[in-house]
C-alpha cells in the first residue's frame, strides 16, 4: 500500500547573510512539519517565480526585513532596516502570480506586507508615528517580539479557523498595510486600530497575518492556521 502523499509548502527566505548563505527561522519550518505538511525553501535568486507554483501546493510568505519603499510610493525613514532589492523583486512577483492562482497561501509579517504591496497598497514606513505606543508591535531595546491581543471579525474565515475571535498574538514589526488593498477584507484589528489580518475576497485560501503564528508553538489556536493551510494544500480547501 503506498503511502499518502503530503503537501509540499514552499516558504520564501531570508537573503543572503554576511557568508553568503540564505537562511530562516526554523520555527517556520517546525511548524510546517508538525501540521503535516513538508516544507521547501524558496529562496529570493530563483529567475522564474511563477514556475514555483507548479512544485507546492501551499505557500508562505515569511517575516523579515523591510520592504524598499520605491515599491509602494513611500518615504525613507530612519528606521527601516535590511532592506534587500533581490528579495523584493522576487515576493513581489511570486505574489502576483500567487494571488492569480488558486495556490493556498498564508502571508506572515513582512509576507502580509509583500501580498499588499503586490495589490496595489501603500504601508505605514514607522507605526509608532501613526499609532504611537499605547500598543507595542514589537520592543526596540532590545529587539525582540512582544505579547498583544487582537480582535478577529466573527464572520471571516480566519475566525472559523482559529476557533476564537479575541486572542493573544506574538507579534515583531514596526511597519504595517495603510489601509486595505483592492481585493481584500481586514479581518482582524489591534486595540490601537492597527489592521492585523487580511483575507483575499476572490482567492479561495489566500491569508496573512501581521504577527508571527510561528512563534507561539505551544499554543493550539496559532497551530491552527499552519493546520489549515497544510490541509487546504492537501485539496481540503471545500471545508473553509
């Protein structure tokens, strides 16, 4: 008897470090495989984005550095940081091709930023000067994720998902999506405002979150999400 096929989940990558190595956090990668699902790294030097989405069924879209602002018509600002113009040319175009296709996608921090930005959106270069600090995002001294609670609208898919609408995210960011793109719903806000999830109006499984699921690897209800996207990928998609 053969065995069941699992679904291949291609994740985007860091760029190159001083040594000249691509790399990524494993926790994506953990939590891949504990969903069932096999991970793939995709890193940003692949000359033919759109030909990926013919080896994955599934595809996030990873944290990390910033996005160049020439992409979305915006400002410099003192605090933007590992911006890559390799990497972003590369998301940006497997995003497009992605949102056209009927790939189950899940976009995480800087992923949810590169869906935006591929739909036409502009971002917020520095939250704290639109929302200031009654919510932190992420802490500066030293930098590292923090604890904060969101609100997910009842009626969206990520909702039925995580089975909760108010939850504690673990989040680690400084910028975020101004506004909602043509094409998608915010489903999901801070205390603050601040618009924390995104789901695709036409795409049948297209996700992203502003806070990093990953990072919460003991906690069920963000196991969920990394659960359903493995699921959709295996041609579970009728069930959302």
């Amino acid at each position: 008897m053969s065995e069941q096929r699992l679904p291949v989940i291609g994740i985007t990558t860091y760029s190159r470090n001083e040594a000249g190595e691509f790399y990524l956090p494993g926790a994506y990668i953990d939590a891949v495989q504990l969903a069932g699902g096999i991970p793939i790294l995709l890193p940003p030097n692949q000359p033919a984005p759109k030909q990926l989405l013919a080896i994955v069924d599934g595809l996030i879209f990873s944290g990390g550095g910033d996005i160049d602002p020439q992409h979305y018509n915006g400002e410099h600002h003192s605090s933007i940081y590992l911006v890559d113009a390799e990497r972003d040319e590369f998301e940006l175009a497997l995003a497009k091709a992605s949102i056209a296709s009927r790939i189950p996608v899940l976009g995480i921090c800087r992923g949810m930023q590169i869906l935006s930005v591929a739909s036409g959106a502009r971002l917020i270069t520095h939250v704290p000067d639109v929302y200031g600090e009654t919510i932190n995002h992420r802490l500066d001294h030293p930098r590292r994720p923090i604890p904060h609670d969101v609100q997910v609208q009842p009626n969206s898919r990520l909702a039925s998902i995580l089975g909760k609408t108010d939850i504690t995210v673990v989040s680690w960011h400084h910028q975020a999506v101004k506004g909602v793109p043509d094409g998608w719903t915010a489903i999901a806000q801070a205390e603050d405002g601040l618009v924390e999830a995104l789901e695709h109006q036409q795409h049948p499984w297209l996700l992203a979150v502003q806070w990093h699921p990953e990072l919460s690897p003991d906690d069920p209800v963000h196991q969920r999400l990394f659960q359903a996207l493995v699921e959709a990928a295996g041609g579970g998609m009728e069930k959302f």
